[in-house]
C-alpha cells in the first residue's frame, strides 16, 4: 500500500489518500481531507486520523493510524 499525501490543492488543509491497496472503500475509508476529519502527529512517530466514514454511515466512527515504514524527502 502507498501513501499519497497532497498540500496544494486549492482551497485544501490537506488530503491523504491510499493508493494501491486492496481495501473495500465500503468497509474502510481510503480518502482523508483535513478539512473533514482529525489529523493528529504524535511526536513525528505517527500519524492519526479520526472521523465518521462518508461512503458508509453505518461503520460510524473511525480511527487509522499510520505509521510509515521509512522518511523520503521529496
């Protein structure tokens, strides 16, 4: 799974998407946008997300925690 993370959208806080994965976007959400749900960094170690799922109301709540496996500098 690879992680794609964009800071210049117009009019965007921010948006991480997975990408090349294999999860049900029905059961998981796979689409972040700052502006919609909570981003946390824990001390640079590991990123945070909290919301409620859009594509699925039923789930409710979630919580997706990533943790990268190596820091590139782009």
């Amino acid at each position: 799974m690879e992680v794609m993370v964009s800071l210049t959208d117009h009019n965007s806080m921010g948006r991480l998407v997975l990408i090349e994965n294999e999860l049900d976007p029905k059961l998981f959400p796979t689409d972040f946008d700052a502006q919609y749900q909570i981003f946390i960094n824990f001390q640079e170690v590991y990123l945070n997300i909290t919301g409620i799922h859009r594509n699925n109301p039923l789930i409710g709540k979630y919580s997706v925690v990533i943790v990268p496996l190596s820091r590139t500098l782009v």
